[in-house]
C-alpha cells in the first residue's frame, strides 16, 4: 500500500486507486511480517479515537517514568507504535477507540452469570475500549460474584470480601485482554460464573515453545499484542515480567483447589474456583503437633499418630482427632481399613494473633 497525505492507496494494473480493507489484508498477510495490533485500520482517524485518554495515558506514564514531553495525540500515538505516518493502525483502535466495535466486532466481551445448571441469573455484552472494557467487566464480577463474611479480631463489625480477591480478578482479565487473538473474527472474550467456579476464555493460541505448564511455574512474559501490553504496562496494570500467574496462585495457597489453565475452542481459559473461608479451628496440642510437622503431600496413619503425637490418649481420641483434621480440611483421608492414610493438604491454621 501506498500512503500520501493521511490517505492509503494501491496500484491496480495501471491504476492508483483507494485501498479497500481486503486489499490491506492481503498485503500484510502476504508480507507475513506485521503483528495485527500494527496494520493500518481502514477508515479510523484521529477523530474516531478518545485524545483525552490518549493524553491521560501520556501523562500517566510521564508520572511514573520522570519523563514529560509535549507531544501532539497523534505524535504520542506514533511514538507508541499506535500510528503510522498519520494513519491509525489496529492497537490503537483497541485502546482508544470510542466505538471499536464498529470496525471490529470481535472487540465484545460476553458476560454471564448462571444461577442453576441451565438458567441465567445475568447475560451481558460489554463494548468499548480496552480500558472501557476492563472497568465493565471488573463492574460485572463485583455486582455477581457471591460474597465471603468473617469477623476478625481487629474488627467490631463483619467483614465482607468477593469470593475471589480483586488483584486475582484483574489479572485473569488483563491476561485475557492482552493475550487474546484480536485477528479473530470469531475470537473474544468470554466470563462466566457459576456456583463455584469463575471462567476466562480468550481466543488464541500459547506462544510457540509455550505450554500450560509455563503459565503455572510463570515463565518470561511473551504477550501476543507487545504493543497493547506495554501501554497496560506503562498505566501500571501489569508487569512485562511474566509474574501474573504466581501473583493468582499464590491468592489460593491455603486453598483445597487451585486455579487451573485449558487450551479449550481455538482459545485459552483459565479456571478459578471461588475461595472458601478458612477454617477458624482451633486444633487441640495433639493435632497442632501433628499438622506443624507435616508437609502438604506427606502421610500419616493412626498409629503413627498415636505413638509420636497422642500416646496419652485412647486410640479411638486419636482417630477422632483426624477425624476432626479432616473435617476442618487439613488431612484428607485415603484408603479404608488397615490401609487408612491422612494426607496433609495445604490448608493453614488461621489464628487469631
């Protein structure tokens, strides 16, 4: 394609004529070379896109970077790798279009929250910009995701917190907003909650040489739109260090079911089981013994118990004793019989101090 004056045209056999959308798709994806979020958009311009958010973005990451030079909206945006010789190009579109979805219908996120198997308690599509979208969908999960109440020490009253903590939440959707395939016309975002699980699919593919178990041990962060995810970066929402995922397993250490992540449609979801409130227990010094010196993973038997732990108590107290460890989530039990294992789990003893 050529561009002259802000206008894009091709040459067709000896002809110069205006470059239609197909025409520039073809281009670049004979080319190969160029990501999505930097091809031209077709018909966007300065006045299709939010230059107050452009320039609070700009000042934003002046603020946390020390750095403050004045530049025109669409300088910033080229600067950024937004525009392109005065045309708009698709990243751009996405972060600060006040109607994205009428160039790109696949920008839309779907929401829904099920109150039953097969009924819907909340059905919602959400549109806008990144920035837009992000603030809805955070909206979505605070209004519908059950509540957790406890009552702590330092406090009179009741505390109420979601089922699953805030930072977990926004990681799971930036991940999916930075990460998903934009190309995709079929492709998007979808949310779904249901009784005890939340779901966050976004289309697209791992990165080459990328498996599921990377994103679980967090490897180097390899976003499939660099551009989009260094303006989350400089706003301060993430951080290029491919830390995301330890910062969303880390929320369910002392959980009985952990997050998981599932290549699943042409896309990739994660999986967040709603946090339970921690057991208040307090374990007699028999079984506070017990719990202190095992390992999540690591066994032990009613014998074992009874000799190193409850040697002044009947053996039916013992086994009563990680009954109760059971029940209150710290042992799991295994086997029946003779055979009867306790497995410690990584559930904690929550005190009071």
């Amino acid at each position: 394609p050529y561009v002259t004056g802000g206008a894009i045209t091709v040459r067709k056999d000896s002809a110069t004529v205006a470059a239609v959308r197909e025409d520039i798709d073809t281009i670049l994806g004979a080319r190969g070379r160029t990501r999505w979020e930097r091809r031209v958009c077709l018909g966007a311009s300065l006045d299709d896109l939010d230059v107050t958010r452009i320039e609070s973005v700009a000042k934003r990451a002046s603020e946390r970077w020390g750095r403050r030079e004045e530049r025109t909206p669409l300088e910033l945006l080229e600067m950024l790798h937004l525009a392109r010789d005065e045309v708009i190009l698709n990243g751009a579109v996405v972060l600060f279009a006040r109607r994205p979805s009428s160039f790109f219908p696949q920008i839309r996120v779907r929401a829904a929250a099920f109150s039953t198997e097969r009924s819907m308690a909340d059905n919602r599509v959400f549109e806008g910009n990144l920035f837009e979208l992000l603030n809805e969908s955070m909206d979505f999960l605070h209004r519908t995701l059950a509540v957790r109440s406890e009552i702590a020490t330092e406090y009179i009253e009741r505390q109420d917190s979601l089922a699953i903590p805030r930072h977990v939440l926004r990681e799971a959707l930036l991940n999916a907003f930075v990460h998903r395939d934009y190309a995709s016309y079929s492709g998007g975002v979808s949310i779904v909650i249901r009784d005890d699980i939340l779901t966050v699919w976004n289309s697209g593919q791992l990165p080459d040489g990328m498996t599921l178990e990377d994103l679980r041990v967090g490897q180097a962060s390899r976003p499939g739109n660099p551009d989009i995810a260094h303006i989350m970066f400089m706003m301060g929402y993430i951080e290029r260090i491919g830390l995301g995922t330890q910062f969303i397993l880390k929320a369910y250490e002392d959980q009985l079911q952990n997050p998981s992540w599932h290549l699943d449609s042409g896309g990739v979801k994660i999986v967040l089981p709603m946090l339970q409130e921690g057991p208040r227990y307090y374990p007699n010094p028999r079984q506070a013994a017990l719990i202190e010196s095992m390992q999540p993973g690591t066994m032990s038997t009613v014998a074992e118990y009874a000799t190193n732990f409850a040697s002044n108590v009947s053996r039916r107290q013992a086994r009563t004793d990680l009954s109760e460890l059971v029940e209150k989530g710290f042992l799991e039990r295994r086997g029946a019989g003779r055979s009867t294992t306790y497995v410690r789990t990584k559930v904690k003893i929550q005190n009071d101090e």
